[in-house]
C-alpha cells in the first residue's frame, strides 16, 4: 500500500500527534547526523509521532516523535558507547514492554532504512522486521494491535 495511503489509514483510525515541520526535521537531522529516508521524511510531515490501535499510556505501538529517537544503545541500555550496540542504530518505535524498533542508518538500500526488533535483554542481537518503513507501517497496521514479527502468521 503506499504510504500516503497508509497515513491517510494512520490519521483517520489512530493516534497521531501533529505534524512535525520542516524546521523540526532539519534540526532532528543535525541533531543525529543522518537524513531520514523518504519514508520516515512522509511519516514526520504528516505526524511527529503516533500511536496505534490506542492512546498513551496502553499502546504496544508507540511511534515516537523527532525529539524522543535516540541510539537503541542508549534507549535500551542506558549507555552511549560502542560495547553496548552499534552507533547506527535509532528507535522509531517503542513497543511499551522493553521491546525497541530502530533503523540502521548504515544499511540504507535504495533509499530506505531497514527496521529491526531489539528486545532489552538479548539487544545488541536484533532481527530484521521490515525492509523500508513504509513495510513496518503496512504490517502493524495489520497486526490487530500484536507486534507481527513474533506470530506465526503474517498480518
């Protein structure tokens, strides 16, 4: 599906928070050093953040905004340096039971940034989930509010 039809299904059946600007992406982008893909650049524009399926506090999918995506070393771990996980590694998504969903800003392929599960007590062991944002997005909002990558059967 494409990802304006998916922030069109984001905005009408779920939680999103109000646009992020250009202003706030540009100093997201100094602020880690990287430039989001096509993407998350869509995602942010149309709602810096989001939750799915429900509000805060009970969600499982909680899209952060620009000013909460940190390194997954430091949002899991608590600690900035290269024994506790890769540099590369960003949460977009916290799942609200240690369970993190980052991008690796050194895989990018054709323009997306691959998203990988990393779980508080196996991270910095990681499973690719989805291979574009835009893939993650259509899957959980198929998922009936479960994190899709753990079932057994597609969403």
């Amino acid at each position: 599906m494409p990802m304006k039809d998916l922030l069109t299904e984001v905005s009408r059946l779920h939680f999103p928070r109000p646009p992020a600007t250009a202003e706030q992406v540009a100093a997201f982008e100094k602020r880690v050093g990287w430039r989001l893909d096509e993407d998350l650049r869509a995602f942010y524009l149309h709602c810096n953040g989001a939750t799915l399926f429900a509000p805060l506090p009970d969600v499982n999918y909680h899209l952060l905004p620009l000013e909460r995506i940190e390194r997954a070393r430091v949002a899991i771990l608590g600690r900035d340096e290269d024994s506790a996980g890769a540099a590369t590694h960003y949460c977009v998504v916290d799942m609200q039971d240690g369970d993190y969903v980052f991008v690796d800003v050194a895989q990018e392929a054709n323009g997306r940034l691959p998203l990988f599960d990393a779980w508080h007590e196996t991270y910095p062991q990681v499973k690719r989930i989805a291979s574009s944002f835009e893939e993650f997005l259509e899957k959980a909002l198929r998922s009936g509010n479960r994190s899709f990558w753990l079932s057994g059967s597609p969403p």
